[in-house]
C-alpha cells in the first residue's frame, strides 16, 4: 500500500502578528478592571493611541504593512483604517490567509509587546493579570474561535511571578493552549536570567513541560536591539539582529533546564536558521578543548582575569564529559525562518525535523501574498515528505494542533 502523497499547497505559519481591536480589554476584562485597562482612542484623523496607566503606544507602520508597496513602508504611526482589516479582524485575515495559502497561524501580540512586557511594566500587577487573562480568553474564545482549525492560540504570563505564570499555563492548557511567549533574554527586562541559581523560572518550566506547552520566544521580546557599536546606523543592527536569536538558543542549551525538564520545547520565531549549523559546530569545538576544567566546577571570567570556585548555576546539571549538545538541539530547539536560502541548503546540519516556517503577517518582512508560491521555490529539490515537515507537518506535531481540512477552503494562489 503506497503512502499519499503529501499536501504541499498549504503551509502552517509558527510566527504572524495581530494588531488588537481596540473592544479587546474592554470587553473581556471584568467589570471593575475595565476603566483603567488598555484603550483605544481614536482621533479626529483616523489614528488609534493605546493608553495603559502610563503608557501610550501608537501602531508603526512597519507592523502592518500589507497590502502597501514597499515604497510606502514607514515606521511612522498608522492609523486602523489605514490598515488592512486581516491585521486586526479574525475574518478578514483567514481570507488573506486563503489567498497565500496558509492553511494556519499563530499570532504574537502587539500592544501587550512580544510577550506581555508592557503588563509587567505595570506598576498594578493585580490589573496587569486581570490584563492577561482578558488577552488570553480574547484568543482563544474570539480570535481562534472566529475561523476554527486556521489558528494556534499563543498566549501570555505574567512574568512578574512564575508561580501566577505556572498557574496561567495550565488554567490556558486546560482549554487546549499549547504555546506561551517568553522573553529571548528576561534580564534586559530587570528579571533573572534562565541560569538564576535560585531558579526563579522553574515553577513556570514546570508547568510548561507538565502541560506539553512550547514556550516561544520572538526575537525582540527583551525590549532590545542589538547594537554593533554607538554610531552603527539601523540598517546594520537590524541585519545583525540574529545574534539575539543564536544568543538564545546557546543560553538554553548551557543552562541546564533541559537537563531539568528533559520534556520541554522551546521555539524561536523570526530568527531565522542559517547560523545555527555554526553556532552547534562551535559549541561543540568548545566543549570539546574546555569540558574538563569547567566540569571540575572552576569558574573562569576573563574580563577579571581570575578564576574562582563555581557557587551555584544551571549549568551544573549539565555532564560536559557526555554532554552532545546536537542531541540536546534535536530533542528541544525548533528554528524558525521566513526566507532563509543559506539555512535551507544547510538543512542537514540543522535537521528536517527542527525547523518551521514563518510569514511574518502583517509586518514588513512578510511573504504575503506569495508566501506559498516563495516556499515552492525555497523548498524546490527537497523530498516531498521533508517539504511538508517544513511547511506544516513539523508545526501540527509540536503544538499538537489539527488543522482545517483543506478540502473545504478554496484553491491558494501560487499553488504546486
């Protein structure tokens, strides 16, 4: 009996974006959190200004650019009916979404920031949970349900305190959640690393493992841009901004919580793929000249020029004399890209079953509305059922997630 041959002409996207509508925390805070929750306010012109206690954020326009030309790309504030509906409406983006052949999406905030820094910024953190749990109802019960089997549900913790934060992913997991955003790197944000030797993060990667939840991480989510020097212009520390990504990725691979949590995910979005063959390769040039004398616990830190005992840390879980950090990628690291040639002809260095695809929408790296026809020509010359790991099959496994069936929807353009 022959194997049906795989579906191509959908692809699942692992990292999209929704502007919120502005009835968002109106609607799904309790009633007495609502006067002093998010609002928008729109003004005589058109433009919506979000306002939180003391915070004001207004949409740029590289956050949606859809349906603009490129010549028009600007992060100067937009106003909503500026935007295409798709970024803010369920409807609307499920039939952009027909229209570039993504079969599924899952989401990362706007307002809340990529996972949820502007409700920990909060100084009222009781209004910022009740925040989160309105975002988190508002995405599974109105943006999800709006088009069923084209969404994954991302949702958000408060990061402020990772008991609350364990509490939140199992309450979201209970009604089939299995992504939550996180920060690349909480310490920009004023929290403690993923390596805190008091383990302030594991009640949440507890829960997460428990739970079958995959933590993501957007790149950006520490509050940051990468800066080659003082004087580097934007274009050179945007291009540069992998950096946090791999950064990242060697952070949690040293730092022991997979040693901790053997059954946990973590999922990188926007980071693209392409240096991930040679950060692996270099990691393990370093364990191999450097294991012995750090697995006698010294600790070396050369900007002091001394060496001193190791006191606490994640790493301590980790045996660096049997320690094959390919293995330990393989087993909880998933890169995510949106148009990476280097890192496709790299695929066997990486493996066909890490690595997802992204569209980006709405924002100005997005592939929409070619997004399918894009991988067609990326993906050409790879065996069907590696294609398909690619476009959905990978992301159907990992977040445990079935589709719409694509019988029902009508034909993408650019299809195989």
């Amino acid at each position: 009996m022959t194997q049906a041959t795989p579906d191509l002409n959908w692809l699942i996207s692992v990292d999209d974006h929704v502007l919120e509508p502005g009835h968002l925390w109106q609607r799904w805070l309790p009633a007495k959190h609502r006067e002093r929750g998010p609002r928008l306010e729109i003004d005589a012109d058109g433009k919506g200004t979000w306002y939180y206690l003391d915070f004001e954020m207004r949409a740029s326009g590289l956050s949606a650019c859809i349906g603009r030309d490129k010549s028009s790309y600007s992060p100067e504030p937009l106003g909503y009916n500026e935007m295409r509906p798709g970024c803010y409406d369920p409807v609307a983006r499920a039939e952009d979404m027909n229209e570039a052949g993504i079969l599924a999406s899952m989401t990362f905030p706007t307002f809340p920031a990529f996972c949820g820094q502007t409700f920990y910024r909060g100084a009222d953190k009781e209004l910022g949970l009740a925040c989160i749990e309105a975002y988190n109802n508002w995405m599974i019960d109105e943006w999800c349900a709006a088009a069923p089997g084209r969404y994954i549900p991302l949702t958000l913790i408060p990061l402020w305190d990772p008991q609350k934060a364990a509490a939140e992913v199992r309450r979201v997991a209970a009604r089939g959640v299995r992504a939550v955003a996180f920060s690349e790197n909480p310490e920009p944000l004023g929290l403690p690393t993923i390596n805190d030797p008091d383990r302030y993060w594991d009640p949440f990667f507890q829960a997460a493992e428990e739970c079958g939840v995959v933590i993501c991480m957007h790149v950006g989510s520490s509050s940051q841009i990468p800066s080659i020097n003082k004087d580097t212009s934007f274009m050179a520390n945007l291009s540069w901004g992998a950096v946090r990504t791999s950064g990242t990725m060697l952070d949690w691979l040293f730092s022991g919580v997979f040693e901790r949590f053997p059954n946990l995910k973590i999922s990188l979005a926007e980071g693209n793929i392409g240096w991930i063959p040679y950060f692996l390769e270099r990691a393990e040039q370093v364990i191999d000249k450097q294991r012995y004398w750090v697995q006698r616990g010294v600790d070396y830190d050369p900007g002091k020029g001394s060496k001193q005992e190791r006191k606490d840390g994640g790493a301590q879980t980790i045996d660096y004399l049997n320690f094959d950090i390919r293995q330990s990628f393989r087993d909880h690291v998933y890169g995510c890209f949106i148009d990476d040639i280097a890192g496709l002809r790299n695929l066997d260095l990486i493996g066909e079953d890490n690595v997802m695809i992204e569209t980006d929408y709405p924002h100005s790296d997005s592939t929409w509305p070619h997004s399918i026809k894009l991988a067609h020509e990326r993906l050409a010359g790879l065996p069907a059922e590696t294609q398909y790991k690619i476009l959905r099959g990978n992301a159907e496994r990992l977040f445990e997630f079935t589709p719409a069936d694509t019988a029902a929807l009508p034909a993408p353009g650019g299809t195989a």
